[in-house]
C-alpha cells in the first residue's frame, strides 16, 4: 500500500509522484527549449506546447492531502483587469486603447481555445471578477459621493445576488445523458448495418459552431435512411427510420449510446446533452434541457443589474445629463482620478452588456422560433432555415 501524500507532494501528468522542491529538476522539453533559444535555432513542432503542459503541471500549491494544481487561466483576469483598468483611468486616450483592445483579445483567445477542443475557466473567472470588481469600486467610488441611496445599493446588491443564483443553477447538469458501462457496447452489435455504417466515424455536421453534430429532425425519414444505406458517415445514425417523428433516436459513436431527439454531443464536455443548445465558455459548461432557463434568467438578471449599475453611476458623476448622453460625453470624467476610474468602469461595463445583450437576444429569438442554437446554426450552414422556419 502506497503512503499517502504529504502536503508538498503530488502525482505528475506522467503518474509519477514528485515534490514541490523539485519543481525546477528534470525538465526536458524547458531546458531543450532554452538551449534551441540560446543557439538561435527553432523550436521543434509541439515544444512550446509540451513547455506549457510542465509548467502548469508543476505550478502547484501546499495542501492536505497532497499539492493542489493552480488552474493557470484562472489567474489573468484577477491580474491584469484591475491592472488594464487602473492604466486606463490615467488618460482618455489609454482608455480608449485599452477599452478597445480588451475585447479583440477575449476574442482572439476564445477562438483559439475553440479551434484546439479546449475547456478552459478563463471567462468564467473573467466573468466572476468582473462582476466583483465593478461591484467593489461601485461601493468605494460611487457611493461615498452621497448621490446613490441606501435603497438603491440594496436593490442593486439584489440583483448581483438573483444573478449569482440563477448562475450557479446555470452550472449544474444540463442534462448529461448518463454514459453506459463498458459491457454493454455489446449490446449494440444487433443493429442494422446501414445504421452502424451511418455512425462509423465522428465527421460531425456541427462541431463547427463548437455545440454538437447536426440537426435531423426535420429531414424525411426516408432520405436518413438512404444515405445510411448508401454509408454516408456522419458521426451517428438514424436508429428507427419508420417510427414517427416524437421518437426518433440517434447513435452516439463517442458516448456509445442511443440519444433521443434533439439530443447532442458537445466535443468540448465530451459527453450527450438533452436538447443541447450550445456550450457556453462564460459558464465553462453546456447548456440543455435542464439549466436552459436557469441561463436565460441569469442573462437576465445580469442585463438589469448591469443597466441599473451604469445608471447610477453616471449619474454620479455626470450630474444633469442623461445616461446615454453622459456615456459619450462627460466633460468632468478625467478631471479627478475616482471620478475617472469610474466612468472607465462603466465603459467596460457597458461593453460586457452589449455582448451579452447580443446573446440574450440570440437565446430569445431561438426560443420564439422554438428552435436551439446548435438546430439554428446547423438550419443556416445547410440552408434549411426557411423550411425549419416554416415547420415552427
């Protein structure tokens, strides 16, 4: 029997245990890494990835039973927001480069994660301290000018408090189909060949909207079951194509189980989801069946608790104008530096609630449609949208 781990041990990627002392001993791919850069040679392809991997393995802290790693995206935002906005409230034109460059940069590393097939916590703690940052300079810049009432901090408080609610919902099963055990793969060696040429291989039909393989529930039964015959790969079947429409199924190669209707497989989670919409990296998980509504109200409550946030503090600190003129023009912003710190807050504010204003109103118009964002995007990479439309 093993001993167990002490608080500055732990077991390595490569199932080795090791010490936090010895963090710096027996790299390899750093020291070849170091030695190419001193010799001004090339890296070879996939170093500077493995270079990454043993960093973030051996960045560990001290604990009970045993060294816990740090979650390397979790640090950035509590780092340089703070930061990037402190930069910003010295200089309207810092601000504006700042306030500018911020989100091509979230953009640039979401589709970066995107395009490698990775979960990673980054926006979620970028969204988490977010919220708790505008919250705290909120309180101590805002409120001390003597302009926000008791009552107004409590509703505001409020609102932060139903968002934190619905988030958590947010976060839990989305409706994860359970996985089955390994001995009952067998189980599936009696369907049809067509279905088990059509589910062969995982050339998936949505995994570029990077939420699951395809919609075809409102294709003919006949037409699937053709081109199972004919042994197009497309990921999964059509398990029963002469049943009605309320009970079609599909085969999951990856989950190796039979899915029901709108059912998808998110490549990032790796697992089924009921009635799968998307996978939303602000929550790091999917959403489905089961916390579809619990997003939306966070959305929600996010949206008004934002609104009333900037609302208030514009008025604050640009007295006798309206919200939306004060937003563009605020001639006493930058003559003080809480004043200006404040009115860069609410700026940032301001373009975190467009963005998830345009995904709120995204969620909206699928839900009149009575359609996910996984079926709307496939319908318009496969030009069905006016006939999916119609069926609605």
């Amino acid at each position: 029997m093993e001993e167990p781990l002490c608080c500055c041990e732990y077991v390595d990627r490569r199932g080795e245990r090791n010490h936090l002392a010895a963090c710096c001993c027996d790299c390899q791919d750093l020291d070849e890494g170091c030695e190419r850069w001193l010799t001004c040679r090339s890296l070879p392809p996939g170093a500077l990835e493995r270079i990454a991997d043993s960093v973030a393995d051996r960045l560990r802290v001290p604990w009970f039973a045993g060294a816990v790693k740090i979650q390397v995206s979790l640090v950035p935002p509590l780092v340089l927001l703070p930061v990037l906005l402190h930069v910003a409230a010295l200089h309207f034109l810092l601000g504006f480069v700042i306030l500018t460059s911020l989100p091509v940069v979230v953009l640039w590393y979401y589709y970066l994660t995107h395009r490698r097939k990775e979960r990673t916590l980054f926006f979620l703690s970028l969204g988490l301290f977010s919220l708790g940052y505008m919250y705290y300079v909120f309180l101590q810049e805002v409120v001390p000018r003597g302009h926000v009432g008791y009552s107004q901090v409590v509703a505001l408080t409020c609102g932060l408090i139903l968002m934190l609610a619905a988030l958590s919902r947010a976060k839990k099963d989305p409706g994860y189909l359970p996985i089955p055990a390994s001995n009952e793969k067998s189980s599936h060696q009696g369907l049809p060949s067509s279905g088990v040429r059509g589910g062969s291989s995982e050339g998936l039909h949505g995994v570029r909207g990077g939420s699951s393989e395809g919609l075809h529930g409102v294709t003919a039964s006949g037409a699937a079951s053709g081109r199972a015959a004919n042994g197009e790969a497309k990921g999964y079947s059509r398990m029963s194509a002469e049943e009605p429409e309320g009970v079609k199924k599909d085969w999951c190669t990856k989950c190796q189980l039979v899915r029901p209707a709108r059912a998808g497989h998110c490549r990032l989670c790796g697992r089924c989801v009921r009635r799968l919409d998307h996978h939303c990296v602000w929550i790091n998980s999917c959403v489905g069946e089961q916390n579809h509504q619990a997003f939306i109200l966070a959305l929600s409550f996010f949206m008004l608790t934002s609104v009333y946030g900037i609302t208030l503090t514009l008025h604050t600190i640009c007295r006798g104008r309206t919200p939306f003129v004060a937003l563009f023009y605020c001639p006493g912003a930058y003559s003080d530096y809480s004043s200006a710190l404040s009115f860069t807050c609410v700026w940032y504010c301001a373009i975190v609630t467009a963005g998830m204003g345009y995904i709120l109103l995204i969620q909206l118009l699928n839900i009149s449609y009575n359609v996910t964002e996984r079926e709307a995007r496939l319908a318009l990479r496969d030009n069905t949208g006016r006939r999916l439309l119609a069926l609605c």
